[in-house]
C-alpha cells in the first residue's frame, strides 16, 4: 500500500462551493477512485492560505497511476473555475513527501 499526500489552491472565497461539488462527487467518482485502489481519501482546507491538502492510501500504485481517465478529465473541467489548475485543467498540486507515519 502506498500512501500520498499533496497540496493544491482554491481560488479565495471558493471554499463553499469546493466543498459543495465534494458533497455532491459524482457516484461514478467514487466508484473509479475505488477501482483504481484508493481508499481512505480526505481533503482538508486551510482558510489562511486557500491550500487545500488531500490524503489517500492506495492499494495498487500501478492501477492508481492508470486514474487519468476520461471521467478524471470532465471532473477537472468543472473544477477549473475554482481552483488553480494546468493546461489541461488538471489541478495544480505539490506531492508532499512522508516525514513521518505512526499507524
């Protein structure tokens, strides 16, 4: 299993509506992410710095690494207007390497 940890940016004043759209994830999100070998994925928000910081285990890095799906990319687009995000309107995020782990 693999542990992964990064950082991204909401747009200001976009918290509400960032959490909103997580509210209401599609259910074939859910469904791909768990495919995929994600479990046990979380997103926290720091309201002095609009980073956001996600959390996931990962039971098969190799399918994991196969997430860029169709589904991945029309989730991206209607994320793009809050969010900082890439050319492809992919997120932009920083992984954040462990320092430490305590189970």
């Amino acid at each position: 299993m693999m542990i992964q940890a990064c950082k991204m940016k909401i747009f200001p004043g976009q918290e509400a509506e960032y959490k909103r759209r997580h509210d209401e994830i599609w259910p074939e999100m859910i469904e791909m992410i768990h495919e995929r070998g994600g479990r046990n994925y979380s997103i926290f928000f720091d309201k002095e710095t609009n980073y956001l910081f996600s959390y996931i285990e990962v039971v098969d890095e190799e399918k994991w690494n196969q997430a860029a799906t169709e589904l991945n990319y029309r989730w991206w687009n209607y994320m793009a207007d809050i969010m900082e995000t890439n050319a492809d309107n992919s997120p932009v995020s920083v992984d954040l390497p462990c320092v430490f782990h305590l189970d």
